[in-house]
C-alpha cells in the first residue's frame, strides 16, 4: 500500500469516527405530547377526527415522532403548538397506513 492509500484510508476513518460519535453523544430533542395535543388534533385535523382510538395513538405516536427529529422554523413570526401539530400531521398523513414508512428529512 503506498502513502496515498493509506492518508486517504486514515482520512476516511476519521470521517466515519467523527460522523458515528457526532450521532452517539448529540442531545435527542424530546417533544412533550399533553392532553392538550390530542384536543387540538381532534379540532382541527379530520383525518385525526376520522381514525379509531388505536388509529389516534398511532397517529400521535409518528407526529411525536416527527416533531423530535424535524426542525421547524418560522421568518418573522411566531410559530404556535397548533403550527407544529399542522406541519407534522401534514407529514404523517400522506404515508400513515405505510407502518414501516420512516420520514427522513
């Protein structure tokens, strides 16, 4: 193996090391889900209004599940709970019967 290998090799495994620990240690973001979540679901979202108890728990559990993993950011105002539930049920809604379905962003 010459001398370009192996840097390029060393260079490469310092990539994976810095890429795989940035994943182990960074802080997991935790959204709270409150009674308040369910109610404002059910107000606002038909396709929420529209599903069985399970379908709903279901439901809740992916848009917690989005709003963990997504960041959402707002230009000159202020972004309400309701905001965030909209955007997440917008995301959940189109692959919600597709259960091994992953959102990535």
């Amino acid at each position: 193996m010459d001398l370009y290998n192996l840097i390029s090799l060393i260079g490469l495994v310092l990539v994976l090391v810095v890429v795989i620990g940035y994943f182990l240690i960074r802080k997991k973001k935790t959204y709270e889900i409150t009674d308040n979540t369910a109610q404002l679901l059910e107000e606002h979202v038909e396709f929420y209004q529209d599903l069985s108890k399970k379908g709903k728990e279901r439901f809740i559990s992916r848009v917690k599940t989005f709003l963990e993993e997504v960041y959402i950011n707002a230009v000159n105002t202020e972004i309400t709970e309701l905001d965030k539930l909209l955007v997440a049920s917008s995301a959940v809604i189109p692959v919600f019967n597709f259960p091994a379905f992953i959102i990535i962003i």
